[in-house]
C-alpha cells in the first residue's frame, strides 16, 4: 500500500511499505514559503528536486538525513527504484527556463511518474520509452510557467498512467499566477471530482479500464 499527499505547488509525499519492517517515506520538490502556501513540517528517507527553482527546491524544509537524488540516473533506495530522465521546463530545448528532470519510482509493485515543471508540449518518444508503464501520473496542469490544462491532456495521452494527479496550478494563498485545475477538469472530460486528503493506492486496486483522475486538497 503507498500513501500519496500534496501539499501544494509540486510537493508531494509517498510513503511506501510492504510489511512492518520495511517503509520509506519519498518527498518531492519542497518550496519555499516565499510563494505565499505554509511549508509543512516532513521527515523523509528520499528526496527528490526536479530542477534548481525556489518554488521546487527548499532541502532545508525537509527533515532527517535523507538520500538526495537531483538529477537524471538510475538509484535504488530501501528497495525504491528511481530514475531521473532528463526534460526541459519550456518548448524551446531548455533556452527559456532551463532543464528539469522527470522521475520514475518503482515500489510495492506500483509505478509513480512526477513530471517536475514540464514544458515541452509533447514528450519525445525516447522520454515517453524511459517513462514506461505508469499507475500513478502527477503531471502539471497550471501553464504559465509549465504546459497548460490542454497539452496535459495530450501528455497524458501519451503516457496512458491508470490514476493521474493535477498538480501546480493556482490555489488560495498561492502567489504565483496560475490557471486554475477547473481548467484542466474540464479539457480531460471530467468536470465533477471530489478532491481528497489523500490518495492510497495498492496494486490490486488500480482501475481496470480507464483512468482515474485524482485532485488532492493541499
């Protein structure tokens, strides 16, 4: 069973276990307080930065000593295996905002994917081979800085995960200017989501047929 929690902007949590003795916690891009949400107090064994922006990369707000991955790579952890695989945060070969890394994590039979702040409006096929099969998607909906709502839903056309997960677009006290997730709802054909605290996943739960789109209250 993996938990998966969001605490806005690109900052998520997956906490993965497989029997009582063996758990691991993951963190995602940690932003800074400066983008105006409440930095929340976590402890993790892995983090991961996608790329070197103040709204992705604060280390200092994670606890303990965990094992820093910031780049493209292959690692495994406590039984998680992680590859980075590079990508760029415009559609201009990264001459705009630069590169960022896309990560795969392996764990507990499931397959997560966090895009970071893509910007390319389609993935190469080379990318689209790293990626390989996913469960679950947590791909960028808010434009502006990243693709907007409807070449999300074209990435995620080329991915084909079974659960996908909206993330970095507008909320309250967010002080980055975004495009909202109705947005994006609305561009995929599902207009009426309940968002929940939290996402738990197990592999004999996925959807069979379909995709699930899951919105997480930060």
């Amino acid at each position: 069973m993996s938990k998966i929690t969001w605490s806005g902007q690109s900052f998520f949590q997956i906490s993965v276990s497989n029997s009582k003795d063996h758990s691991a916690q993951i963190a995602i891009d940690p932003f800074d307080a400066e983008i105006g949400l409440k930095v929340p107090n976590v402890s993790t064994d892995v983090l991961l930065i996608t790329h070197n922006h103040h709204d992705h990369n604060n280390k200092k707000a994670v606890k303990g000593e965990p094992f820093l991955i910031e780049g493209p790579g292959e690692y495994e952890i406590k039984g998680i295996f992680i590859k980075g695989i590079p990508a760029f945060h415009d559609d201009a070969q990264g001459k705009e905002r630069g590169n960022i890394t896309i990560y795969t994590i392996e764990a507990e039979g499931l397959r997560f994917c966090h895009l970071g702040d893509l910007g390319q409006k389609q993935l190469t096929d080379e990318q689209v081979e790293e990626i390989g099969q996913i469960d679950v998607l947590m791909i960028p909906v808010g434009g502006v800085f990243t693709i907007s709502s409807q070449e999300a839903v074209k990435i995620i056309s080329q991915i084909e995960p079974k659960i996908v997960i909206p993330m970095h677009y507008s909320i309250p006290h967010l002080k980055i200017k975004l495009d909202g997730v109705d947005k994006f709802l609305k561009a995929i054909g599902k207009n009426s989501v309940v968002p929940q605290e939290k996402l738990l996943v197990k592999l004999s739960a996925l959807p069979k047929e379909g995709m699930d789109i899951v919105v997480l209250l930060p």
